[in-house]
C-alpha cells in the first residue's frame, strides 16, 4: 500500500489513528498482496508520460472495502471513499474523484477474469479447495436502467426478475472458483463446458456435481476422460425411452468400464454436498452478486467479479486469521 509522510500529518490523533486501524475491513488488505495489478497494461502510464494519480492495487482495496460495507456503484463507492479516513486505510494518498473510480472501473474490466483467477489460486495454494465441486447457476438482479438486462423467469424461486445470470463452481468453503456471466440464469451448454473447463484448469477434483439441467452427455464424457465422477440426475425427460437410473454416470460406467463400480448409495451421499454451491450463491450475493448497479453488460459483468473476488479475499482472511473459512464476514 502506498503511503506518505503528507498523509500521516493529516491524521488528526493518535486515536483517531487507532480507530481507523480497527475498522472490520482492514485486515481484508494484510494477507494479500494486489501489487500484481500494476503489471497489467491497462494500468500503465499513458504514452503522454501521464502518470496515475492512484495505484490500481489501492483502489481495488476501495472497491473491496466498499462492498463489503454493501456499498455499490460508481457515485456511492465515491462517497464513500471521500468519508472520514476510508480512503485512507484502503492505502490511498486522498480521496479519489468520480472519475478515477469510474476510469479504474472500466480498465478493470479487461483483466478482472486474471485477477479472479490469481486469487482462486490463492486459495488453491493455502488448501482451502476440497476433491469434490459443485456447479450451478444463479440470477443476478440489475437496476432498471440497465438496458442490456432482461426480464427472466428464476425457476428455483418460481417469479420473473429483470437482470442476468451466473454460473458458478465453488468447492470448500463457499469459495467461487470459476465463473461466468450469463444474459439469463440458465447458462446454456457452451457456458456450461466453459466454465467446467476453467475449474478443472485449477485442480482436479474426484466429483463434480451438478442437477439435472446438466444431464448432458458431453458435459459427463469430458469429466470422465479427465478421471474425474460427474453427478447429475437423469432427465427422463431427454428420451422416448428412459434408462431404470438415477445418475447418467451409472450407465456410463456400465457400457464403457468393467473395472469401476459405484454404489448408489455413495452416489446419493455424495450428490448431497451439491447444496455447498447454493450456500456459495448465496455468501457471494452478499459481496454484491445479488444486485448490480452498474448500467451495461460489461460494467455489470465486471461488479459481477469483484463480488466474487471479495467472496474469496474473505474466505483468505478467515483461514489467515485462524478462522472459519466458511464464514460470511470476518471476525473482529
């Protein structure tokens, strides 16, 4: 984090000091370093040899802070970052203007899927992902003014929202590690590959579990070429002629292995942690995932991922600490 003698002289105590160094988010930036962002080129300095008011590394810090705090969008982030010392425990040297934070936002975009993925490998390498992933999709909800949202039907809470989708594999403790953002919550097979495809590019799991919208052959063949076990409920619905099962994966290993065998019961047993991604679903909807208030896809996907990357900052935290990963928020 930057810092400066100017910025200290402006704290007006010791105390106030002290009480700024207690607030809950700042151990959020004492695990984790975000210097990587300066390497990107998209925060370079312009060709005009204009230099960057802020560094990219602190103002993610403010964009952490500030949804954590259930704070969003462009002008509340701002007010936000122009409070007491905010911005200064987010390692900024003032408060940043509308238009930094708006600018920063939109460089963002471009790198925000690397940055995600340099934190999922974060967790990966303090152990906090476990052998079995789950997968599922999720609405996400958009102001009205966003006119690349549309109006879709969730299923699962049987009522119609304006907005887009998620689709999201987490595993451990409520820990997203792959993602991608969808115009509707049903992603359709492609996404559905993609995002498979990305999780297992981060570690191998022995299951992965999904329901039954993906009870697609593909998706199961190319889990079972990577040795890992697909679960997802058979879709009776797919056939003229149903198969007596409960699981694809059971007529898969029949016709093309003699040497595996799976008992139903563990199938069962397993498929039942298939409900750690909906506790996933929800622990990010509290970083922001819920309700983005930007206006367009792109702005709206890239909130999208920083309430992902919050999810697993706090979740770093918690393990560093010496806490549950698994929890929401971070103990005090």
């Amino acid at each position: 984090m930057s810092t400066t003698a100017a910025t200290l002289q402006d704290v007006a105590s010791v105390d106030e000091f002290l009480n700024v160094a207690a607030i809950e988010t700042v151990p959020l930036f004492e695990h984790l370093s975000f210097e990587f962002l300066r390497d990107y080129d998209v925060f370079a300095p312009s060709k005009r040899g204009r230099t960057r008011t802020h560094e990219p590394a602190d103002l993610f810090c403010g964009f952490l802070h500030c949804y954590y705090e259930d704070v969003y969008g462009t002008r509340p982030v701002t007010r936000e970052l122009q409070n007491g010392l905010v911005w200064y425990y987010c390692g900024l040297d003032k408060p940043p203007s509308r238009d930094t934070i708006d600018r920063f936002l939109t460089d963002l975009e471009h790198v925000i899927d690397d940055v995600f993925t340099q934190l999922v490998e974060q967790a990966a390498v303090r152990g906090l992902l476990d052998v079995t992933y789950s997968i599922d999709s999720t609405h996400v909800e958009a102001i009205q003014y966003n006119d690349a949202a549309s109006w879709n039907y969730d299923s699962t809470a049987e009522e119609y929202y304006y907005g887009f989708g998620c689709t999201i594999v987490s595993t451990g403790s409520k820990i997203p590690i792959a993602a991608e953002f969808t115009q509707a919550k049903q992603a359709d097979k492609e996404t559905a590959m993609r995002v498979t495809r990305d999780a297992l590019a981060v570690k191998t799991p022995m299951w992965m579990l999904g329901d039954s919208a993906y009870d697609v052959l593909n998706w199961h063949d190319h889990l079972l070429d990577a040795g890992v076990v697909p679960i997802a409920p058979y879709n009776s619905r797919n056939t003229d002629d149903p198969l007596d099962i409960e699981y694809r994966v059971e007529d898969q290993i029949e016709e093309h292995s003699e040497d595996v065998q799976l008992k139903q019961s563990v199938l069962d047993e397993t498929y039942n942690n298939r409900t750690g991604v909906e506790r996933t679903n929800d622990a990010t909807k509290d970083c922001g995932l819920g309700h983005v208030r930007a206006r367009g896809r792109v702005h709206a996907r890239t909130e999208v991922f920083v309430a992902l990357c919050l999810r697993i900052v706090i979740a770093i935290t918690n393990f560093e600490q010496g806490d549950d990963p698994g929890c929401e928020k971070l103990k005090l």
